[in-house]
C-alpha cells in the first residue's frame, strides 16, 4: 500500500494513504496523530488537534482536503505541524543542492585502484550511482574472511578484539564484539560546526567505499552493500565539518558518516530533507548498517575527509588556473600591454611546463597573425617598451600555479586510491598488520601547498584590478565609470578584492607545521590535514572571486577602447560576460554582477568559450 513517513513531535511514523475521495490530507494526519498518541499511550482528547500538514523538502504546505495519494508519492516525508508551533521544520540549516537533484541512470565501476579527482567530483555532483567491479568484491570478501578467521581461532588482533587507542591492550570477549565496533562509531562522533553539503557528503561516502574496495580493511559484502545502496539513493548522513587532526584518520567525519548509516541520528535526502536518519531509510527501503567486528574502526580510519575536500580543491584550482590565464589577456588588451614578453623564445630558455603553457594561451589570445586586434595595433607605434610585472610575468607566477597544482593533483589521486586503514588485512598471507597509513601528512602538505600556491593568481589579479581602476596607470576614467563623483564605479569592487586576497594570505599560513598530542599521547603526531583542506577549498573560492570582479573591470575598460575591438577569443568572452552583465553606465548595486561573473567561472563558461579558439590556433601554427 502507498505509504509516507509522517514526523509528529519528533517521532517517525509509517503512515498509508489510503484509498477513496475520503483519503485526505486531513486524514492521514488525523491517522499518524491517532498513531501517534497511541504509541505514547497519549488519549487524543489530552492534547492539541489542529495541526497542518507540510513537506519536509521545501516546507509547502498541503491542503487538507487533497486526496493524500494524488499529492504525496510513495515514501515521501511530511511533517505534521500543530497550530501555533512555529518550530523549524526542517533543520537549524537548510542543507539544500543549488540544482535539483535527478537521480542518475548511469553507473561508474569503483574497483580501489582507478578514481580520479574529476571522477570523484563528478560523483559529488549526483551524476552516476556506483558498482563494485566483481575483482572488488572478490577481494572484499577475501579481506573479511581473515577477520571471520581471526575470530573463529581466538587470534588477538587490534581493533578486532581489543580496545583502541590506549585502550589496545584491552581485551574484548568475544560476545562484546558487536557492541565494540557500535561503541567506537558512537563515541567518535563528536564533531561540530555546519554540515559537510550535499556534494561534499556524496564525495566523502563514495571514497570511503572505494577504499573499503581494496580489500584491506576487513569489511563484509553486507555492509559494502549497505554503503553502495545509501549512497544509490542519496541518503546522507549529518558530518559536521570539524572536528578531524588528521590522524589517526578523518574519526570523527567518518564516524558522523557511519553514524546515519546505522540509523542514529540525522540524515538527508532528496526526498526527506533532514529527518531521523532510521526513517529515511526505511523511507527509501534500506536497513540500518549492522556492524560486524572490526567493521567500526574499518568505516572511520582514514584520510577521506582531507582527500575529498582536497579533490574538488584540485579540480576547481585546475579550472580558475586556465580561465585566469583568459581574464589576464583581457587586461593587458585593456591596458594596452604588448605581446612580445610571451614570446615563445623568452619561454624556451627557461622550460618550466606551466610557464610555457601559460605564454602559449596568452599568444593565442592576444594579438597574432591568427587573431588580429585593432586595440593592439592602435598602440603599436607607441614608446613604451616594457609592462609592470602583474602584466609582464603572468606566465612565470601563473605557470608555477599550473605545475603546483599538476603536483598536488598527483598526490591527491594516489590518496583516492590508496589503503590508509589500521590495522591493514592482507588476504594472500592472513595476517592483519598494524601500521600509520592514515596518517594525513601527505595530503595536508600538499593541500598546505595548493592554498599557498594558487593564492597567487588572486594577488596577480588584484594588482590587475588596481591598475584598470587607477587613471594614473591606466589611462582610463576613473573607477571604470562616466561621470566619476557622482558615481563611484569600481571604487569598492576593488576594495572587496583587497579584502579577499589580504584574507587569504592569512589562511595561507599551512596548518599542516601544527600538532597537538591525542589520544592519551599515543597519537602524538597528527597532520591537522581537515583545516588545511578546508582553507584550500576557500583559497580557491576567494581566486574565483576576484578574477570575477578583474573580469568584469576588464570588460568594462573595453567599452572605453571602443569603436576598436580586441582579438575573436577575446570578443567572445566579452559578449559572454554581457550576456549576464550590462556595461556600468552609471552606479548600481555591484554584488549581483560579481556573483553573475562568479558563476560563469566556476561553471567553466571563460574555458569553454575560448578553447576552440585556441585549438584553431595551434592548428594554424602548426600549418
């Protein structure tokens, strides 16, 4: 029969619709309430009655009269609100995707040896569900018979019969096995701060199952089963964003992660919003997670918080990194900067990979036999003979960006791939050894390193930015704007790009030269990798956002070069831009622009639109 999980006073009730005009909202609110106080052994007459039915996804509110199985689906979620109750529906933070999530057809195979940074994103964002390859699963199943054999012989082994931490010369009995494992999830569930979004939980559940695919942390096909079928139907647990040193492991990340997995506490999905992580998935028709031994400590040691986070900083470095090259040419072309300091001659004698991809792009932007410019041959006969550095060296400082990135990249994708669980089983000799593998040095180096690295491209664009603003060095109206006085132009854009680039030489400051003793001292040395990913992640994000506002300070000192036109690419991001974001004629509200300008970098839009122009590009020379 139809059924919807219906929250009255915080409790979870499986409630059926019903048939006939006579199921109404009305009425399964009146059934869930009957439910309600039933279970409570509440009389109906001892409380309030006058209630309201809304849906926890989004908080519209449903007509009483409505038959409830023309409006509701199967396994929908509503909450039954009683009059006067002003209580949040949903929870203290709406946790919401920007898109609307649909679920995927497609599948991607994990086998523990092949995820890229790019593949992880991609799963981040919902575009697949998963599948263990069937190597995988044999493994997996290998890997937890040495566990079943350890147990069946009275073996010792840590984390499988015995405490954890200081406690690992504790003995356990064996009929507390079960209990050890629930009792470690539980305790190490002690993060704060806001939740982990929708995309960075997916990218957290899905790279812990390719790790557990590896067949080196002992697990069951059952519990790899559970994890693929929650993460199938995105079903998300709460994971508080702090709360991880890094070693040993991401504990409390993961532990928040296999918490909900095991029906305690919150969960999201699309369908439910936030609600009682057991409702959601009997709602969705999934069991909670039955631990095993040495299931718990296997779910929570490791490195997958630092390494997701550091996933998508890599990805979206890579993608802010070559549009930047892109807005950079706009300026020079504003600037009226000359071409010859890309020459390809300068770059050849000193052969760094990213300084010479760099001076590549811009030749094939600016100014050539392939892409003429009028503003470029404007100046041409004029007698200055060389530009300021944040012109002149765009390929030496955004080259090196390129190849720190190159370098994280490829440490980070040895991580997603790499067993970091302790104790390790090794199914070819049946033993479990216990080692440091979760330990987060190497990725909260690197992340340390991507932060300070990439920081550079905003420090570059907001001397830009001072430049195209200031009339004593550009040659232009003041602020970018007519009538300057009367109105401020881009006075406070720029003031905003300061702001953000003085932040992040702050968060440039590595977490990963920190430790602080845990553990009774026995985990004496930790990466505090969780910080260092979460400063990249924002390093990264303040970049977009003032290469944002250089690209629009760009394009609006081009509406003072015109009638002249800069080269085809060009010209293209330009209209691009205008698509989203008027010329400034006079002040407005600035923050919608730097948002809409945000966008299109972060979605990629620059990259797209000038690449086949570059290719054009290489193609002729190479003719």
């Amino acid at each position: 029969m139809h059924c919807v999980s219906v929250c009255v006073q915080g409790e979870w009730l499986r409630v059926p619709c019903g048939d006939g005009p006579s199921a109404t909202i009305q009425s399964l609110g009146t059934d869930a309430l009957r439910r309600y106080n039933g279970a409570k052994g509440t009389e109906a007459g001892d409380r309030k009655t006058e209630f309201s039915l809304r849906r926890c996804r989004g908080g519209e509110l449903l007509h009483p009269e409505d038959r409830a199985k023309d409006v509701l689906e199967e396994n929908d979620f509503v909450q039954l609100v009683f009059a006067g109750d002003n209580s949040d529906i949903s929870s203290p933070l709406e946790w919401a995707e920007q898109t609307p999530y649909k679920e995927p057809k497609e599948f991607m195979s994990l086998d523990g040896n092949s995820l890229t940074t790019a593949d992880l994103v991609s799963l981040g964002k919902g575009l697949y569900k998963i599948k263990l390859t069937p190597e995988a699963e044999q493994k997996v199943m290998k890997g937890r018979e040495v566990i079943d054999a350890i147990i069946r012989e009275n073996k010792v082994a840590y984390g499988v019969n015995t405490g954890f931490g200081k406690f690992a010369r504790t003995l356990i009995p064996k009929e507390q096995l079960v209990q050890l494992q629930e009792n470690v999830i539980r305790s190490h569930s002690a993060g704060v701060g806001a939740p982990l979004s929708v995309e960075r939980t997916r990218m957290l559940l899905v790279l812990r199952i390719n790790i557990l695919a590896k067949g080196h942390s002992g697990v069951s096909m059952e519990t790899m089963d559970a994890m693929i079928k929650a993460f199938n139907a995105s079903c998300l647990s709460w994971v508080p964003e702090k709360g991880t040193v890094g070693a040993s492991g991401d504990l409390a990340p993961l532990a928040h992660l296999t918490l909900g997995l095991m029906g305690d506490g919150r969960m999201w999905s699309p369908q439910s919003s936030w609600a009682d992580a057991k409702a959601v998935l009997e709602g969705h028709g999934l069991k909670p997670l039955k631990m095993k031994p040495k299931e718990g400590i296997a779910l929570i040691n490791g490195t997958q918080m630092i390494s997701s986070l550091g996933a998508e900083a890599v990805e979206r470095a890579l993608a802010v990194a070559r549009q930047a090259d892109i807005i950079a040419a706009l300026t020079v072309e504003a600037l009226k900067g000359t071409t010859k300091a890309f020459h390809s001659a300068i770059h050849a004698v000193r052969p760094h990979p990213g300084q010479m991809v760099v001076a590549e792009r811009l030749r094939s932007l600016l100014d050539s036999v392939v892409f003429p410019s009028e503003i470029s041959e404007s100046h041409r006969s004029c007698n200055r003979v060389q530009d300021s550095y944040t012109l002149r060296c765009i390929p030496q400082v955004h080259g090196v960006v390129n190849d720190t990135i190159a370098f994280v990249q490829k440490v980070i994708s040895t991580e997603l791939n790499s067993a970091t669980d302790n104790p390790l089983v090794f199914a070819e000799t049946g033993e479990t050894i216990s080692g440091g593998n979760f330990h987060g040095e190497y990725p909260a180096k690197v992340l340390d390193y991507l932060a300070i690295g990439v920081h550079e491209l905003a420090s570059m664009s907001e001397r830009r930015i001072e430049r195209l603003v200031n009339p004593a060095l550009s040659e232009l109206p003041a602020f970018l704007v007519k009538e300057g006085g009367l109105n401020s132009g881009f006075m406070i854009a720029h003031c905003t790009a300061a702001a953000l680039v003085s932040e992040s030489k702050a968060l440039c400051h590595p977490s990963s030269v920190d430790s602080l003793s845990t553990s009774a001292a026995t985990e004496d040395h930790v990466s505090m990798g969780g910080w260092a990913a979460r400063k990249a992640l924002r390093v990264v994000e303040h970049v977009e956002q003032v290469l944002a506002i250089e690209l629009l300070a760009a394009c609006q000192a081009l509406e003072f070069l015109r009638p002249l036109k800069t080269t085809i690419p060009l010209e293209k991001v330009h209209e691009l831009l205008r698509s989203v974001v008027s010329p400034w004629d006079r002040d407005r509200i600035m923050s919608p622009d730097i948002e809409a300008a945000h966008a299109l970098i972060t979605q990629q839009k620059v990259w797209w639109t000038v690449q086949p122009y570059m290719d054009e590009y290489r193609k002729k020379l190479q003719t």
